[in-house]
C-alpha cells in the first residue's frame, strides 16, 4: 500500500508532484477523477508543447508537395515510427494506421476482413460493444459466430478459449479472433500468451488494446497479434481525435475494403466503376489526417515511455488495492457486505478499472444512479451503467443466450427501462472507477467517503427512466 499521498516507494517517481506540475487543474477545481478508463487526463505539457508547435511553423494539408505540406507529411511519418517504438512493433513488420479512435480501427478490420462460410469470427463476452458490433459484417458473409462467455471472477479461462476455438473450427474453420488485453468494464487483464497460440492453429488475432495499454505495456515483438486497435486519449489524454491501428503487413494484405475515399485511391474514375487502391498505410486512412495532432501523438509516446509502465503500474496498482480494500470494508451494522464486486476482489492480473454496486441491508443492489449523483455532489468524477461491454452483465445477472432470446422474442423494446424489465436482472448496471497517473490516495478515499454515506442513509432508487445502459 502507498503512503498517504498515493505516491511510489523507493523514489522511482513522485506522483504527487507529477499531479503539481502537469495536472494543477484538478485541485484547482477541487476534483477528484477516478475515470480513466473513460479518457485519461491531459498533461499541460502536451497541451502547450501542441500551441507552441501551430504557433511557431506552417503546417499544410499532407495531400500536396508544398513546403507547408512537407512538413506534414514529415511529422505524420515521424508519429508513425514513435507508435511502432511505443508498441515493440518491428518497422519491417508492422505499419501504423492513423484512425480517430480505436473503434475506427477495429471498423477497419471489420469491413474488410474477408469472412466467409469458413472464415469465422470467435470473441470473448468480455468483449466492447465497438467489437460485438464486428459479427455485422460476420453474419451477411456467412461466417460462423462464436461467443466465449467469461467464467469465475468474469475471467475467461484459457480452456475455455481452447473449447471455443475448437467449437469454431468444426462450424468453419480459422478466421478472425477478437479479444480485450484488457476488459474496459471490470478491469481483468486476459493472457496475452493467447496471442501466439490461436495464430499457430491458423487464426488472425485482433487485439483491442484501448483499455490495457495506458497502464500494461505491449511487446509486439514477443506478443505477435495482428491487428491491434487503440485510442491515445485513453493513454495520455492528449491528443483526443486521434487512434491507431497497428498491424502486420502480411495481414493487411488480407484486407479488402468495401469503399475508397479522398486520400485511399491513387486514381480514380468518374464514369467508370474503377480506382487503383493506394497502398498500405493511406489506403485505409480515410480523407485528411488529423495532420495538426500527429507530433503530439509523438510527444504523448515521449511523455508516457519517460513516466514508464514500471512506475506506472506501481502506482496505479497501490491505489487499486486501496479502493478495493476499502469496498471489502463497507459493511453494514449486522456485519454483512455492503458492496459486491463485477470481476475479480484482488489486484492479480488485473488492471486499476474496478466495477461494484453498493448493497442494502437485505442484500439487493442499490440503483448505481444512486452513487452517480452523490459522486457528482461530492466532485468526483466516476462512470456508471453498463460500460458499452454487455457480456459482463450478462454474465453477472446469470442471463444465458437462452434467456435473452426468450425475452426479445416478442415486440422490440421501446427503451432501455422496457428492456431491462424484459430480463430477470438484479443490477441493472454498475460503478466503475479507474485511477492513472494524476490519481491520489484522497481521491480513493473521496470515494469510499461517498459510499459510505449512501450505505449509512440507504436512499429510495430513482424512478425517473434510464436514457441508457
């Protein structure tokens, strides 16, 4: 456990004087931020480094040879090789894909990896929405879907990955696997040793890699995926706008998207259904990059790799098991549990995203609103809900595929309360608080203070209509 001020032992870095210099704005505005797995905050230094960057050159559109342009195009490749560095991704193996965000790049696989009747796609129930969504683009093709559901702890076991890829090789045969480094809603880190494994029997991997690599450092050189999809607002929290996807040049050549657009054509004709497709890496980056925030995509790399995932993860890690000691502790006057956890109550391969509910006395889950409002009055900055990763709630309401389809077998629900009443759930969602680099000790424990209050007073629930999962 850290000392009072959240900060490492043994001097590798001061994180409370980090969080003076680079994040003032927080007790500034007398804030506590527990959401980083939602975005992570930005640095003032990459904040200015970007104004002194526009204020001191010309930068032009990259699609043009002027001087203006040049330098564009110059510092967009330069961006490039610091993403390829920052991910262990041998140059002559992998190119660097600029997206708006990870979902972007995880679109880009989807809409042009050529499944079929025996090109499948296997994914974890762990896994985001942005590649639930993938199975669109499976389904039409007449690709086999294979679903993993998590097991324990809403951890997936690697026999149960075993069990579904054998599953999905009898429905088809090897085709796309897709799964979270780390699951954006409960914080649980799966096996990147999976990597190697699923692509010795014949599958491309996909790893989405948004939720694990602010904290968990990828070595693509010892951890070989072949697409890997990530959003740098989630890593630094500066530039916003800007995602990658990283991939191994044999695999792109697999791709074939559905579409062209400015800037992924090297000709094209008007009156004939004809282009000449530009190679990889602009022939999947649609129209103009975000070319003014590449070299901050640089700096942020810079930035990052200087604080080091050691220290990093240190901290974030001591501050996970603060929150989750003190969830443990939240008892009420008989003694019995006044939380309960979505995932995993140690910190062992594991992330620092923890999702609970707060519990009554007779043991049913409070409305997560509940907890949202009070953070709210208390200024802590927390997310509630259902976290775009609906497997996991699934799984916690014990709702089989079996249960599901039962309950949309009739009319379509006309909202999200309409849904929801569909189902035999207990939570109908949670609260996920995450910690990073600006993160206190007291901004833990402004938390647990919240909760603590709500179990004490045990409001009604609201009854005002979800807008949302």
């Amino acid at each position: 456990m850290a000392g009072s001020d959240g900060g490492t032992t043994g001097g590798a870095r001061d994180f409370a004087a980090l969080r003076a210099e680079e994040f003032p704005y927080l007790d500034a505005s007398g804030q506590a931020y527990l959401d980083y797995t939602g975005a992570a905050l930005p640095p003032l230094s990459l904040v200015r480094g970007h104004a002194e960057r526009l204020a001191s050159a010309v930068y032009g559109n990259p699609h043009s040879a002027s001087p203006a342009s040049g330098l564009s195009t110059r510092l967009a490749e330069e961006a490039r090789r610091a993403v390829l560095e920052f991910c262990g991704a041998p140059a002559e193996e992998y190119v660097v894909v600029f997206t708006p965000n990870a979902s972007g790049a995880l679109r880009l696989v989807a809409e042009a990896y050529p499944f079929g009747p025996e090109r499948g796609l296997l994914m974890l129930g762990d896994d985001h929405n942005s590649v639930l969504g993938i199975r669109r683009y499976a389904r039409p093709a007449g690709a086999p879907v294979t679903v993993v559901a998590p097991g324990p702890q809403l951890r997936t076991s690697t026999a149960d990955l075993l069990d579904g890829l054998a599953e999905a090789e009898r429905a088809g045969g090897p085709g796309l696997f897709a799964f979270p480094a780390q699951s954006n809603a409960t914080g649980v880190r799966h096996p990147l040793e999976w990597v190697p494994v699923v692509r010795a029997r014949g599958w491309r991997v996909l790893l989405d890699a948004a939720a694990y690599l602010p904290t968990g450092p990828l070595d693509l050189a010892v951890v070989p995926a072949d697409y890997v999809a990530l959003s740098w607002y989630k890593i630094t929290g500066y530039p916003s706008g800007v995602g990658c996807l990283i991939a191994r040049r044999e695999s792109l050549e697999e791709l074939r998207r559905p579409w062209f657009a400015g800037g992924t054509v090297l000709a094209s004709s008007s009156h004939t259904d004809w282009h000449l497709p530009a190679p990889a890496p602009e022939g999947l980056e649609d129209g103009t990059l975000a070319f003014l925030s590449l070299p901050d995509v640089t700096a942020a790399a810079h930035w990052h790799t200087a604080l080091g995932y050691p220290a990093l993860g240190g901290h974030t890690g001591r501050l996970t098991t603060r929150l989750l000691d003190g969830l443990a502790a939240l008892r009420h006057p008989d003694g019995t549990p006044a939380a309960r956890l979505f995932g995993p109550a140690d910190t062992e391969a594991r992330g620092p995203t923890v999702a609970f509910n707060l519990l009554r006395s007779d043991g049913t889950e409070m409305d997560e609103r509940l907890c949202q409002r009070a953070a709210s009055a208390a200024g802590v900055s927390i997310r509630t809900g259902c976290f775009c990763n609906p497997g996991v709630a699934e799984q916690y309401n014990d709702l089989t595929p079996e249960l599901v389809r039962a309950a949309l077998a009739g009319a379509a629900p006309a909202d999200v309360d309409d849904y929801l009443r569909l189902l035999p759930v207990r939570a109908q969602g949670a609260v996920r608080a995450s910690v990073g680099a600006a993160t206190g000790a007291a901004d833990v424990d402004r938390l647990l203070t919240v909760c603590q209050e709500l179990v004490e007073r045990q409001p009604e629930d609201p009854t005002d209509p979800r807008t949302g999962c």
